[in-house]
C-alpha cells in the first residue's frame, strides 16, 4: 500500500460501503484534469493552477463524508470513458497534497526537522502517484501535463534535500550543524550514498552516547569496544584485544592453554624470551635442545636409551669418568665412578697387586690381550729367576719406538721376517749357510734401483768413502766397480757423486771381448796376423781418431742418417748431397769460376706494396720495393737500432702508382746528408736505389727531386 493510501485510511477511513462514492468522486477529479489539459493552456504556471484547484476541490468534498472501514481493499481502481477520449486512471491523492502543490508554486523550503521530513515524505509519495497515473494514460497531453509536474517536484525535492542537509544554519566561523537545533535523527537523504567526512575533510573525535556501533548491520557494543582500547599491536594487556605487530610477532603472555595441537614452521623454534631456540624441531620432526632438558626422575624407560648412535669419547677411562647404575636393583638410578669398578672388582691399582702363589694365565676368547705401559716413554719389562738370580730377559724400550732387547741368544724356529728399512748385525762373524744370497728380492716391478753391494773405508781418518760393485739400473744394466764415494749409497749409486772414481780391476780376462771400448788402452801392442782388412769386420765407435791420411775404397763419407753426404769420385771430384755451410770469408773472388755468376742466379724479389705508408724490414735487402697507390705514399727506412741491415745492404724502390713516392729515414737514419731527410720519387714508373753506406747513412741514387 503506498503512502498516500495510508494517510487515506488513517486520516479518512475509507470502506468498501463509500468505495462507489469514491469512485464517483475519481471520476469527477479526472473530468476535471481532462477539462483543463484539454484547454491546453500556454502559461504551464496556470495548468498548475488549474491542477490545484481541482485536487483542493475533490479533497475538501471527501473530507466531509469518512467512514471506518476494516478490510480495505485496493483503493486504485480503473475508470473507462466513451470514446475519444482515453480513460486516466488516478491514484487516491492524501489530503495533505494540497500542501504539496502549495509547495511547488511558493517555492518555500521548509526550516525544522519535523517539517523537512514530512515535506520529503510527501513529496516522494506524490511523485509515486504522479509515476502511478502516467502509466495508465495513453494521451500525450496528458503525459506531457504529468511530466511537467512531476519536474517540477524533482526540482523541490531536491531543494528540500540541500535544506536538510544545513537545517540549523552555520554555527560559529568555520561552519556546520548548530547542535542545539538537532532535535531529531540526523539521516542522509538516500541510502549508503554521502560521506561523513573526507579524505581532506576528516572529523576529529566521535563522541556517542549508545551502548552500540553498527557499521553496514554489523553490530559493535560498547564492552566490545573497551577490549580495543589503549591496545598496543605486539604486546599483552590484561583484558585487551591482541593484535599482531608488523613482524606477526606478540610478547606478554602468561599462561596459555590450548585445547588442539601446536604446529609451528619447518624448522621452526620454541623458546624463551632469553633463549629463543630452546627448542628446534625440523621438518622430520627431530626435536634439537639447545641445553640439557631436565625430566621428571623415572620418566625415562630403559628401552628408550639407545647409545648405538653416541660419539665415543676418543679417550681412555679414567677414575673420574661416571657409569649409571640400578643401585640395589630397586629401580633408582645412581652414578658411578670408574674408579669404584676397580675397588669393585678387586683389582685395585696394578702396582698393587701383591705375589701371587700359583700360576697366571692371561686367557681371552676373542680379541687381543694388550699390556700397555701408558706412562711417557715406559717401557715394557719382562723378568725372571735364573739360577735363583733375578734377570731381565726382554726389554721393549717404550722411548724408542719399542726397541726389543733380549739378555741372551734369540732362536727363531720358523722364517724370520724383517719389514724394517735398515738391519744392522753386530757381529764378529757372519755366516750364511745359504750358497746363494738373494739380492733386491722384491724388484720385480720395476728396474729402477741399483743391486750390488759396498763397503765402508777411510784413508784420511777424517772422510768416510764408499767403494763396491753394482748393476746401474740408469745405465742399460752395467756392472760396475767404484770407489771413494763419499756419500754413503742407499737404493741408487750416485756416479755423479763426490769422490766417486772407477776402481781398477786386476784379473785376467778369458774369453772373446765383445763391444765398444772407451779409454785410453794400454800395454803391449797387438799384431793383426794374415791378411787385417778380412780379419777385423767391425772397428766399433772411435770417439777421436788421429790420422795422417784417409784413403778410403768405397766413394761416400756421410752420417748415419745421410751416408752419401759426400761422394768422391775416382776422378776426385767431390759431390755434395745438401748445400755445403762455409764459414764467411772463405771463399775468394778468385776461386769463383769464370762467367759462372749470371744474373738468374743472383737472387733478387719485388715486394709489391700498395698502401700509403710502409716501413722496410731486413728481408727488402737487395729488393725491390713497389710503391703502387693513387694517393701520396711513403717509405720508412728504419734505424739500424731496429733493423740491422749490412753496410752495403741496397734496397730498389719504384713508384709503380700515380701517387707520389717518397722515401724518407726514419729517427736518427740520414739520407744523402740530411737527418730524417726525404726524397721524392720524380714521376711514375721512376726508381730510386737506396744504398747503406754507413750504420745509420743511406744514400739514394736515381730519378729523384733532392732531398728535403
């Protein structure tokens, strides 16, 4: 039901008994709305007039005549008119539209609170009706009529709205709502639409009186409000809310109690304020203290030690080191000294143990029996009686590695192995049954050691020397005798050692000799019997031969690698396989056949160059250079410092291009008299002939223009 049929059925009581009357009087209200839109009045103000008037008439007849009802039906109801005319249909219209139109004509805002509301009620309802009649007409006047009217309550709807908004009037300088004239709810005038405030605007404390705040339905009580106040973000406070600080982190709490389960990051922490890690678990869920936890006594079972895992103390036991033990098997555990199993035991210190009057035997299933003297450099003493005499058989010298001493003879029954470097035998007589001594016995890998034997001697009584026979294994095998070594061998003889001399062998040698012999040979001379070139068939290597004269049969003298380097005729004429290398200066003028030098066989090249700038080498000697560019070219003869050519040394230049050639000497190098001077080649196709007369004095010769 629309506001304007309440305020009928409060206000008038309208039933179903007045319902024909009161469609008689609709009727009247719409002949009178088509009479006046029918006159189609030019001045809209007058239409407006019209309007009123009829409405302020129809009201004042249905004032007069309510009635109660108690069931009110739908007081809107549809009127038909004989053609032409189209039937409006209007909604029922409150009393108070009177006051409306008013309204509209005067342009009057209202200026209390009361008034402003009930003005927007009506006004809303009226534009209702309006909306309500033009859907039900079809004559374009009329809907024009009605949409005029309908603007021009838009327009004071809104007007009514801007009043709404600055009821009380500015208060004070800076503006605003004059709180002593709010006497009813301050309410924006349409939903979820103004702002209290802005961004630029902001208002500065909000002081309200309810027990709730509700924001978009959400409500907020005023107990709830007292938890967020004064909080401070990270930190606890009895009877505040908890809020995380910037880091998610919050201190201060005392006892927490926590129904569910914990769950902290992979590899995360729990601790205390002065330890944090206290407790890392990592994401296998191994738990890491970072200091010994204490547990309730008897928490732990036995089953849950296991000291497979442990590290071992990488020492040995000592008095102060603690066992656990079950003491008295009652289930208490208790802590133990080392020292109290030796009392335990009944062994006590080892040097206390007194004179036993039986036999000892040291027996063990399984593993070693170790006897360790641990004392700094002890040694191990084994002693006896002998003859009633106290003795000490062995000795192991715990200061030298453990060096055995025996009192007596050692009898080995089975193979004596020795793995040490160095076997020393003090004594007067060896004796080796064995025919056959075994030499190097384990050299079956490589040949790289000596294998032979020496002795010691000293002729001086001052320097040890070192003389014996031994296989060179550096020198293909060879035995050889040597002498006054002064450093004692070890694997290897060092020949090339001080003092180390080829000793003299005096015997008598039966037998072919075989090989090459080096040395001076001395003694009585030997006849070569029958006929010598036959008999000798090979001379071997003669390092230095001194001979009057070589005659030989064959015709070629040459190197194992090029056995006819020379060839030599019967004629006497020598032929060389390679070009031969005299020394300089050896050949003269005169030893040069005649008309034997023609010009294809001096030796002579172009270097062709076609840039603009080049600096002559040591291979340009006796040369020609081209010089082949359309632009101005240049080349350097260089120091003697850098290139070292031959006093007499020539070199060719030509100017093969169209670009001037100019030869110029480089720092410190004079031509034709002039320090670093230049000459200019005169024309294309000319040359100019560069001659080295001194270390740094070059003279140029040919089709030039003088030196500058």
């Amino acid at each position: 039901m629309s506001g304007i049929n309440k305020t009928l059925k409060n206000k008038f009581g309208i039933d179903r008994k007045a319902q024909d009357k009161r469609l008689k009087e609709q009727l009247a209200i719409e002949e009178v709305f088509l009479e006046a839109i029918e006159e189609d009045l030019l001045d809209t103000k007058k239409k407006e007039e019209t309007l009123l008037r009829a409405f302020e008439e129809t009201l004042l007849d249905t004032e007069k005549k309510p009635a109660p009802i108690k069931k009110p039906k739908s007081l809107v109801t549809e009127i038909k008119t004989p053609e032409p005319i189209n039937p409006i249909v209007v909604s029922q219209t409150p009393v108070d539209i009177r006051e409306a139109v008013k309204l509209v004509k005067d342009k009057t805002l209202p200026t209390k609170q009361e008034t402003i509301e009930a003005t927007q009620k009506l006004i809303t309802d009226v534009v209702d009706n309006l909306e309500d009649m033009k859907g039900k007409t079809e004559v374009k006047e009329q809907i024009d009529e009605i949409d005029a009217l309908r603007g021009e309550f838009n327009t004071l709807q809104k007007q009514v709205r801007r009043s709404q908004i600055t009821v009380g009037g500015l208060s004070g300088s800076g503006g605003g709502l004059d709180p002593n004239k709010i006497a009813h709810n301050l309410l924006p005038a349409a939903d979820d639409t103004f702002d209290l405030g802005s961004a630029s605007k902001q208002w500065r404390n909000l002081y309200l009186g309810g027990s709730t705040l509700i924001v978009d339905g959400a409500s907020l009580a005023a107990g709830e409000l007292t938890v967020l106040d004064s909080i401070t973000a990270g930190t606890v406070a009895a009877s505040k809310a908890v809020v995380v600080d910037s880091n998610k982190d919050i201190s201060g709490f005392r006892n927490v109690t926590i129904t569910g389960n914990i769950v902290i990051p992979n590899a995360g922490n729990i601790g205390s304020a002065s330890d944090t890690d206290a407790i890392a678990i990592a994401s296998n869920g191994i738990v890491t203290f970072s200091q010994a936890p204490v547990f309730p006594d008897g928490s732990i079972a036995v089953a849950d030690l296991d000291i497979d895992g442990a590290t071992d103390i990488n020492a040995d036991i000592v008095d102060a080191d603690l066992f656990i033990i079950d003491d008295g098997a009652g289930g208490t555990n208790r802590k133990t000294t080392a020292s109290r199993l030796k009392t335990y035991i009944g062994a006590g210190a080892l040097d206390d143990i007194t004179a036993g009057d039986a036999a000892v035997t040291l027996t063990t299933s399984s593993g070693n029996i170790t006897i360790d003297a641990a004392a700094n450099d002890s040694d191990i003493i084994f002693k006896g009686t002998d003859d009633s005499a106290d003795i000490t058989m062995l000795t192991l010298d715990g200061s030298n590695a453990g060096d055995a001493t025996f009192n007596r003879n050692v009898t080995v029954t089975g193979d004596l192995t020795v793995n040490g470097d160095t076997t020393t035998v003090n004594t007067a007589t060896l004796s080796v049954e064995d025919p056959l001594i075994i030499l190097a016995s384990g050299n079956n890998g490589a040949d790289s050691i000596d294998i032979g034997f020496y002795g010691l001697y000293d002729t001086s009584g001052s320097q040890d020397l070192f003389a014996g026979l031994f296989r060179d294994a550096n020198d293909s095998g060879k035995f050889k005798l040597f002498k006054d070594l002064q450093a004692e061998p070890n694997t290897t003889v060092n020949t090339s050692g001080t003092g180390y001399a080829v000793a003299t062998l005096v015997a008598n040698i039966e037998g072919n000799i075989t090989g090459d012999v080096t040395g001076n040979t001395s003694g009585t001379a030997a006849t070569v019997t029958t006929a010598a070139q036959t008999n000798i068939t090979s001379l071997g290597t003669l390092t230095t031969l001194t001979v009057d004269s070589i005659i030989i049969n064959g015709t070629n003298i040459g190197h194992t690698s090029d056995t006819d380097a020379i060839a030599i005729a019967a004629d006497g004429v020598v032929t060389f396989s390679q070009v031969p290398v005299l020394p300089a200066d050896t050949i003269e003028t005169a030893d040069i056949q005649d008309n034997a030098v023609t010009p294809a066989k001096i030796a002579g090249a172009v270097n062709a160059q076609t840039g603009t700038a080049y600096t002559s080498v040591i291979g340009d000697a006796f040369k020609t250079v081209t010089m082949s560019n359309g632009s101005a070219n240049k080349l350097t003869i260089p120091p003697n410092s850098s290139v070292a050519y031959a006093i007499g040394d020539r070199i060719d230049v030509v100017m093969l291009g169209s670009g001037t050639t100019s030869i110029q000497g480089g720092s410190g190098v004079t031509v034709n008299g002039v320090s670093t001077g230049t000459v200019a080649i005169a024309a294309q196709f000319a040359a100019v002939s560069c001659l080295k007369i001194a270390t740094d004095t070059w003279v140029a010769m040919g089709n030039h223009g003088g030196v500058s």
